[in-house]
C-alpha cells in the first residue's frame, strides 16, 4: 500500500516526494512495515504527527476547492473529520503492530 500523489491533489508533481513526505509527517498516511517471517513482524516507521494535519489538507487543490465550491462550515467539519479519522486510523495501526 503506498500514498501516490497525482494531478488531481493540484500539487507541483515534481515535489511528489516532498508532498508524500509531508504526509506522513501530517499524520495523514502512516509509515510502516510488515514482514511476517520477521520476529516482530510490524514495525512503524512513522514519527508521531506534527500538528500540522490542516495545513497539510490546505497544500492540496482537491481539498482547498472543496472549502471553494461547498459552504465554509460545511468544508471545516469535513476537514476536521478527516483528521479525526486519521487520528483513530494511526491508533488502530499502532494497536494492530502491538499485537505481533
């Protein structure tokens, strides 16, 4: 599973790796490793998120042209809800690589 950026995000895709890495770093896409012939076969590579989740979202077209075309709050409760999903997402992973 990777993140792939692509024209739609309405990012310079020729900072590609810079927007991937932005996104692990925002928390949005975790980082990790699975290997079940490992002793441990989970490990997490992702460093616990920098805060800067919404700014993250604000960098891409597809999220700014939503907070455009949708009303402003409905936008913000969209944004903020993506978070939280990411929030619970990581924690499930981070749970999930306890158990093996």
């Amino acid at each position: 599973i990777a993140y792939s950026h692509c024209i739609a995000h309405g990012i310079d895709m020729r900072k590609g790796m810079e927007q991937q890495k932005l996104a692990v770093q925002a928390g949005h896409w975790p980082l990790f490793r699975y290997n079940p012939s490992a002793e441990k076969p989970f490990t997490w590579d992702s460093k616990e998120p920098d805060g800067l989740f919404q700014d993250f979202l604000a960098g891409q077209k597809r999220y700014t042209s939503l907070a455009n075309t949708a009303a402003a709050a409905d936008a913000e409760r969209l944004f903020k809800e993506c978070e939280e999903n990411a929030v619970r997402r990581l924690d499930l992973y981070k749970k999930f690589g306890d158990l093996l």
